[in-house]
C-alpha cells in the first residue's frame, strides 16, 4: 500500500491507472501499474514526489523523430523492447 504523499501523487498523475502495486525499493516506493493499456513503473520519493516513471512501448509509438535516427543509425534493426522513461524524455531502445 502506498504511504499517503506518494498515494495522492500517483492518482494525480496517472488517474485512471489499474492492477497498482507498490514495494520501497533504493529510498523510493515503485509502483507497478497499467495505465491507458501499458505497463508502466513509477517512482516516487518518500516525499511523495514524483521522481520518474517508465512504460514499454511499441516501435509504431515512437515519435518519427526517434524512428528516423535508428533507421539512420542502425542497418536493419531489430528492436526487441522499448521504454520510455519520462525524467529524461529519453527512449530506450534494448536489442
């Protein structure tokens, strides 16, 4: 059960969000979690800040910007598994 800081944080940032579970993991509580039908982790402080969250995605989902710098960077990619992880605004892309 989440601590009551990140317990309202959480429902004001991903309102809607299913099948929630929360452990402390390295001083931070992680939320597992389905939000509009991705998995999604957050990680919130024990204030209850929102310090980052990640959701897979699939290639189609990538901002054509991102889809054009791996066709230009990689011959023939296969990418197996995409996360997005929101405090960078990076996306990762795992082979």
């Amino acid at each position: 059960m989440l601590i009551p800081g990140p317990k309202k944080q959480f429902n004001k940032y991903f309102a809607g969000a299913v099948n929630a579970k929360s452990s402390e993991e390295a001083g931070f509580i992680k939320v597992t979690f389905t939000w509009a039908e991705h998995r999604t982790i957050a990680y919130f402080n024990l204030n209850g800040e929102l310090a980052g969250s990640i959701r897979n995605l699939f290639v189609n989902q990538l901002p054509l910007s991102v889809t054009r710098s791996v066709q230009q960077n990689f011959k023939n990619p296969i990418v197996v598994e995409i996360r997005e992880i929101s405090n960078e605004g990076r996306y990762l892309l795992c082979p």
